[in-house]
C-alpha cells in the first residue's frame, strides 16, 4: 500500500525557523525586560514593606500617633538608633555612599538615566547627610532626617549589582509625620515621572510605581 503522508521540505523548514527567529528576537527582549522590572519592582516593595513596618512599629513603642512627637527630626544621633534598633542592617558606611572601613554599600559605578543619554552620576566621594547603611535583604540605603522631613531615603534596591539606574533600582523614598511613605517628586511632577537627563535621582518613580499597582509601567 502507499502511504498518503507528506514531509515538510527542506524550504518549509527553513522558512519557519526564520519566522520563529524574526518572532524571537523581537519579543525575547521585551519579555526579559518585564522581568527584570518586575524582580527589581519585588525587590522594591520589601524595602518599601520593612521600611512601613519599622516606622510603624517605632511609632508604637514611642507611643506616638505622629512622628513630630519623637525626637527623630534633624537628629543624627537619634536617627542611628532608630537603625539600629529597627532594621536588619549587615553593613554601614557611615556618611559614605560607597564604603567605609570595608563595608561597601551604593555602587561605584555611575547610575545613569532610563534614557541612557547622560554622561552618569558618580556617587564616589559624595557625602551621605546622614547614615548610609545595607539591608539584609542587600537594599542599600543613605537614610536622612531634617527640620522638615522626619525621615528621608535614598534606595538601590540591589545594593551595587546593576542596572544602577535612576528610576530602575535607585528611587527617593520620604517619610510624612504620619509615618506614611510618599514620593514628594511624583506629586511635585503633577502626579508623574521625569526622566530628564539633569534630574538625577529625582525621578518620582517610586510614586509612579505605587501608582500604577506596583508595575513599572514604563
């Protein structure tokens, strides 16, 4: 009997694979962008959930219902304790963003804009004006405090491993006498991000990714 089945020629063969390899690489590059944003934006929301849960908990055992009441503002000393008592800190460096006595923190390598058009910013020799510190979960953080603002954060998310972009792994964190977390760029950029080469770490992406569920929309 003969058989009535049909291979694929070689032709056919060849010509799905192009298309499979056009396909690919086209969306590969997407998709592992989304991953990535959404492990850094993971990575983001435990810094953002330690930091909520120490502050609220050092407002508890202040007896506080405002952080006006403590003696948190503009007070370094003060602001050193509340680390050490409150957060699961593995290294510090003291008012350096990159070491300090061994212990390393930001990164050495320039961060740079989502746009990638900036010559970088170094953070080599820039003071930290109050403590930086590493968390366990390998967040780096330079913590202030003022007159005005109880609490102030500058965060990698991932400690020196890159992107080491502003907006990606780096964002600007404030703290209301509440002990609520807000973003004062998002709301000053009407709600928005800015991007803009000579913004630097003010992004207001933070914001932007509470914002939006918790999803780097951009």
């Amino acid at each position: 009997m003969k058989s009535n089945k049909k291979a694929f020629t070689l032709a056919e063969v060849l010509v799905t694979l192009g298309i499979i390899g056009v396909v690919s690489a086209m969306t590969v590059p997407n998709l592992v962008k989304n991953y990535q944003n959404q492990a850094l934006v993971t990575q983001l929301h435990k810094v953002y959930t330690e930091f909520s849960q120490a502050i609220q908990l050092y407002m508890s055992d202040q007896k506080v219902e405002s952080l006006a009441e403590t003696e948190l503002f503009n007070n370094n000393a003060n602001l050193e304790a509340f680390i050490d008592n409150y957060f699961k800190v593995v290294s510090r460096c003291g008012n350096s963003y990159i070491s300090n006595g061994g212990a390393k923190c930001f990164s050495s390598d320039n961060y740079y804009a989502i746009n990638g058009d900036d010559a970088g910013r170094s953070l080599s020799g820039v003071t930290c004006n109050g403590i930086a510190f590493t968390l366990a979960s390998g967040a780096a953080v330079c913590a202030e405090t003022s007159a005005t603002v109880p609490l102030y954060f500058e965060v990698d998310v991932n400690g020196a491993q890159a992107p080491n972009t502003f907006g990606r792994d780096f964002f600007d964190i404030w703290v209301n006498n509440d002990g609520e977390l807000y973003d004062k760029n998002f709301q000053d950029y009407g709600n928005t991000t800015n991007f803009a080469n000579d913004v630097g770490s003010s992004t207001g992406a933070f914001g932007r990714i509470m914002n939006d569920g918790w999803k780097m929309n951009y």
